[in-house]
C-alpha cells in the first residue's frame, strides 16, 4: 500500500494511473478506522482497479471545537490496519494546506434544502464543510466510484447532490450500515465510550427496530411520544432528535403516505458522546 502525504505527490500518482486507463474508487475518512470503513473497502474493491481512500480530520465540518479536539486521531494503527485489510492500494493524508491553500473556511452550497434538516438544523454549517472536503478530494483525486456509509445517510444524500451541482463525472454508492453483534452502529465515536455505556447504546437500534415494526400502523406523532418516553427513562442518555422523512428528499413527514419511502433518523448523546444512527422503514 502506497502512503501519501502532500497533493503534488498525489497529482504524480492519478496522473499515472489515469494514464493506465485503472479505474479509482475511492472511500474518504477522518480516521478512527473500523469494520465500518473496511467496509466501504470491500465495495470498492469490487467495481474497480484501484482503492483509494483517505485520511483527513476535517476542520470546517465540526460545529463545535470540543468535538474537533476530541475526534480519536490513531494514523498508526490506522495504517496498520489498512495494510492489514489488503483492501486499499493508497491512502492520501494531506495536510490542511493540501485541502485549504488559502484559509481554513467552507464553502456556501445550495444542496436544495436538504442540508437544513436533520444534521444541518443540529449542527449548523457541517454540512457545507464536508461539501468543501469532499469537492476538493474529488477533486485531486478524480475517482470514477466514491462510497460513503449509510450511516451517515444525509451525508451520502448530500454527496450526491454535490456532484450533481458539480457536474462531476462521479458515481456515488451507498454502502449499508455496519453494525457491531450488539446492533450498535460502528463509529469511531464509540470508541470514546467506556464499556458500561457502550452496553446501554445498542438500545439505539433495538429503538429504530421498534419504529420499523410500528409504522406506518402508529402515526408519526404516536412514535415519536413512544420513542421520547423510552429515553426518558434511559440514565446518561438524552434523544436529541427523532425524525421520519421521506428517503428522497429528506423531508420530515408528519404523516405517512403510501407511495413513498421513508426513513427513521435518531440522534442520542449517549454520556455525552453524540451517536447517529437510521433505519429504512421500506
Ligand atoms: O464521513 C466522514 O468520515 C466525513 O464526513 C468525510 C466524508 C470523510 C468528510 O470529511
């Protein structure tokens, strides 16, 4: 496996493989590298010549300095591990003047209202910082196949309406999501969570489990009173949102229809750990 550290290395490196005719796919992370990612490697694999991905704590999509501070940097062992997956053929760690020569700021996207729902109400203006990362390593990066977690599912929506603004010639793929034994989703916050309440988070999917089964037979409004009762009663656990919309656009529904798809979107901070996580209701 290649390691990358500076963009006119990588430019040498697409240069040469374009040159080659191999198809890139490419999976960008933040690091904290778990099965989760692996992943996304896997799918990767499958459809091209080359895996890429990247390593690349990104500044301007955290709303909060806390979070940014705390985010688990591991490049060691993350490197190991993405040698030891034999998934990836090179793996791009720029540094911040590699994604922004000039100052450390996002850029304003019109994603076309689905950034402001969700993740965009909750945390203001992360959507248009990983708009700003993503365009940018797509852009030195120039992959044919790029794949992003379900998990993050308004992400990976607001990731196909940026190459579609963009007009790059890009296919996005969506990847499930992975899940420890427990239904706990994988995310490199849970590791910032101590064993006792590790425990009590997979009670976040058994919820979104229950949602499945109860709609659309309770109405919006009957599952969202059952779901605030659950975490009312939960210790070290507060429901920041739960949210059903429609898996197209986004948009919360008050009222389930039948000829459209929806989606359960839940945010629980969890010992102040703030955990996402979604399940299709289709
Ligand atoms: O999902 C992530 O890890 C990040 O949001 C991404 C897509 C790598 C952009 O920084």
């Amino acid at each position: 496996m290649e390691v990358i550290r500076n963009h006119h290395q990588l430019q040498a490196y697409i240069e040469r493989n374009k040159e080659m005719g191999k198809r890139i796919g490419f999976a960008p992370t933040m690091g904290a590298l778990h099965q989760g990612h692996i992943s996304l490697y896997q799918a990767a694999r499958e459809n091209n010549d080359l895996v890429v991905s990247s390593i690349f704590v990104n500044p301007t999509q955290f709303n909060n300095a806390e979070d940014l501070e705390k985010y688990p940097r591991t490049i060691e062992k993350d490197l190991q591990k993405l040698e030891a997956s034999q998934l990836v053929d090179m793996v791009y760690l720029p540094s911040i003047e590699d994604i922004y020569p000039e100052k450390t700021l996002s850029k304003k996207y019109n994603f076309g209202g689905i950034e402001n729902e969700m993740e965009g109400a909750s945390r203001p203006g992360h959507f248009d910082g990983v708009g700003t990362v993503v365009e940018e390593l797509f852009k030195q990066i120039k992959p044919d196949n790029a794949y992003f977690g379900e998990k993050d599912f308004q992400q990976l929506s607001i990731i196909r309406k940026l190459v579609q603004i963009l007009n790059l010639p890009i296919k996005i793929h969506g990847v499930p999501i992975y899940r420890e034994e427990s239904g706990l989703a994988m995310s490199s916050r849970n590791e910032r969570l101590n064993p006792e309440l590790k425990d009590k988070a997979k009670i976040i999917y058994q919820v979104l489990q229950r949602i499945k089964e109860w709609a659309p037979s309770l109405s919006v409004q009957e599952i969202a009173h059952k779901v605030k009762e659950i975490f009312e009663q939960e210790k070290d656990m507060e429901l920041e949102y739960i949210t059903i919309a429609d898996e197209e656009n986004l948009q919360p529904t008050n009222a389930f229809s039948a000829n459209k798809k929806y989606r359960a979107f839940i945010v629980v901070v969890v010992g102040g750990i703030r955990l996402i996580d979604n399940i299709a209701l289709h």
